[in-house]
C-alpha cells in the first residue's frame, strides 16, 4: 500500500470500472490533479501481458499519449490558475524552484520532470504559468514520458524473467550492492545540492 493507503486503492478501483480505457484515464488524470501514479496500474498490466511485443507496445504508447494530452490540460489550468495552486498545495521554496527549473533550463527541466518522480501535474501547472512554448512542452513531455514508462516496459514487460534473474544474482553480490549504496547517496546529496541550488538561499523566505 503507498503513502495515500485506502484512498489509492480506492481510486485504483473506480478508474478500473472503464475496463480497457481505464489505463488511459488513469494516465491523463494524473498529468492534471489526482494522486496516485499510472504505474500503479501499468505495471501489473506489463506482467500480465506475458511478453507479448505488440500489446506491451500498445500500453507503453496509451501510458505515455494521456499522460501528455493531460498535462496539456495541466498546462491550461496553470496558465489560469497556477499560482493560487502552487501557492496553496507547495511550499514557497519548492514554487520558486520549480520556476527556475522550467525558466533556466526550459525544455530540459520538463524533459527532467517527465523521466523523474516527481508529480508531472506539477510541471504542467508551472509551464503554463510561465507560459513556455506550448510545442516544446509537448515535445520535452512525449520524450521524456516516452522514455520513462519505455523503461518499465523493457525491463518488465519484454525482458521480466532475465531481469529477475539479473536482480537476484546482484543481490547476492555484496560488493556491488555496496557499490550501488555508495553511487545511490552520491547521487542523492548531487541532486539534492542541485535541487536547493535552483534558489538562492534566502530568497525564499523574503516577502
């Protein structure tokens, strides 16, 4: 169970009503305002798909086009509304990050929003605040959401077994795993240092 415990599964459950649609919805939904994350649903549907290549190709493709369209949505409602959103859902240090990830970097900092796990739904409302080029928006969304959820369709759709496989040989290595510890929180403290280096300090807390 996630961090949202009984109010995930009860979404998870009514999305499921739609049958196959329900993936799609589920998707485009979460690019505009609901919590819980497509891969919750995707994942299971690229096991059960069993390693067949056309319809794991199918699900990758439905995934990543509503996650888009719905972030055009995303997009839409930040340039009406964004920052009474950003203003009452985040903290005031993670608004002007999140405004200086998309204004420095533009295209690459959606593109980093749509590999990463941070709510995608997020970076639409700050776009469309910011009024970034809408086809760049759409350009950085499908390469990025392509590659993500391509991903999980390569590694658990296509390849489940072999990376199962893969997974407990290195998990009896000790010395990798250690290795892999060490680059994890090296990483970590980087893109945390980066994160809080979007701001200057102190400018958050100025009225």
């Amino acid at each position: 169970m996630g961090i949202l415990g009984g109010l995930e599964d009860s979404i998870l459950d009514w999305f499921a009503q739609f049958g196959p649609a329900a993936l799609g919805l589920l998707s485009f939904t979460e690019a505009i305002i609901q919590p819980v994350p497509p891969d919750l649903m995707y994942i299971p549907q690229l096991i059960n798909a069993d390693g067949e290549t056309s319809l794991i190709l199918w699900l990758w493709m439905v995934v990543t086009v509503a996650s888009v369209a719905g972030s055009l949505v995303g997009y839409w409602i930040g340039k009406k509304w964004g920052r009474n959103l950003l203003d009452r859902y985040a903290s005031r240090d993670s608004v002007l990050r999140l405004e200086a990830l998309t204004e420095r970097y533009g295209t690459a900092g959606i593109f980093i929003a749509a590999i990463s796990p941070i709510p995608y739904k997020v970076f639409g409302w700050v776009a469309g605040m910011g009024e970034m080029d809408k086809r760049s928006f759409v350009i950085a969304g499908l390469i990025g959401r392509g590659m993500r959820f391509g991903i999980e369709a390569m590694l658990i759709g296509l390849y489940g077994d072999k990376v199962l496989v893969a997974f407990e040989w290195f998990m009896d290595n000790e010395f990798l795993m250690g290795i892999l510890l060490l680059g994890m929180i090296g990483l970590t403290i980087l893109a945390w240092n980066w994160w809080k280096g979007l701001v200057p300090e102190g400018v958050g807390s100025e009225e």
